[in-house]
C-alpha cells in the first residue's frame, strides 16, 4: 500500500504575501540542500565550509586581510578566529601583522594551501555544474543569478 501525505494547507496571508513566503521558503530549500552537498563533499578532503570559503577566497583573490575575509565569506568575528587557527594549524594559510599598521592581520595562503586548492576547485566547480543541470539550463541559470544579484542589492 501506497501512503500519500498531503501537508496541511497553510493559512494564506494574501496573494503577494503568500508568493513572497513561497519563494523564500523554495530558496531557503534549495540553498540548504545545495549547502548540506557542499557539506559533505568538503568534509571528505579534511575541510569545512567556512574554510574552504577563506582558502578560495585568498587563492582567487591574493592577501587579505581579516576584516575583508569576514566580510567576504559573510562570517562574524568570533567564528572567523577559530576557522583561522584552524587554517593555520594545518598549514594551509599564514597570518602576519600588516607593514602599515600591527593592528591590522593579514592572511596569505601558502603553498600546501594553494595546492589543495588547485587540486580540489574544479571538482568543486563540476560538482556545482551537475548540481545546478539537473534542474535548470544554463539560460535558467543566469537568470536565477541576475535575480538573486538584484535582491541582493536591494538589502
């Protein structure tokens, strides 16, 4: 025998509203089904999220500084500390005062860093690509990305 279950109907909130909560709810989804991928994958090359985040980060982008890392893989103060030392314990990246002001870290990948990047980015890459055509083509794809940039801005 066959059980269906049909989830209750939820209250409705008006038109626009209820479209609104139908996209966010579809979004949230979908992200963290991608994210709990991402999640697994990374976990069996020995890395988290946040750090494969500040390891692509410094490898695309050069040294950086701890702010800038903060804020480009939208971490908080507190948890990008720990995700650092950890980092640095496993040699994959380095951290020395600024020449300019002592106050301020810099971060730098080191070499082990930047070859598990080399050899792990375009298997993460592919991956992304899989995930994203089994569902959409690829002019889906760049709408989806026009329209997530636009609500992005808009925050």
């Amino acid at each position: 025998m066959i059980w269906r279950f049909s989830m209750k109907r939820a209250k409705s909130y008006g038109s626009h509203q209820d479209i609104v909560l139908r996209a966010h709810i579809e979004l949230s989804r979908s992200l963290t089904k991608i994210r709990a991928k991402e999640t697994t994958w990374l976990a069996e090359r020995d890395l988290t999220l946040p750090q494969f985040g500040i390891l692509e980060s410094l490898y695309h982008l050069g040294r950086l500084t701890v702010g800038q890392i903060t804020t480009l893989t939208l971490s908080t103060p507190g948890n990008i500390t720990v995700v650092i030392k950890n980092l640095e314990s496993k040699g994959l990246i380095s951290m020395r005062p600024s020449d300019e002001d002592r106050r301020i870290k810099l971060l730098e990948i080191t070499e082990k860093g930047s070859m598990m990047i080399q050899s792990i980015f375009p298997n993460h890459v592919e991956n992304l690509i899989g995930w994203y055509d089994k569902a959409l083509s690829e002019e889906e794809v760049k709408t989806l990305s026009h329209l997530l940039r636009k609500l992005e801005k808009a925050q």
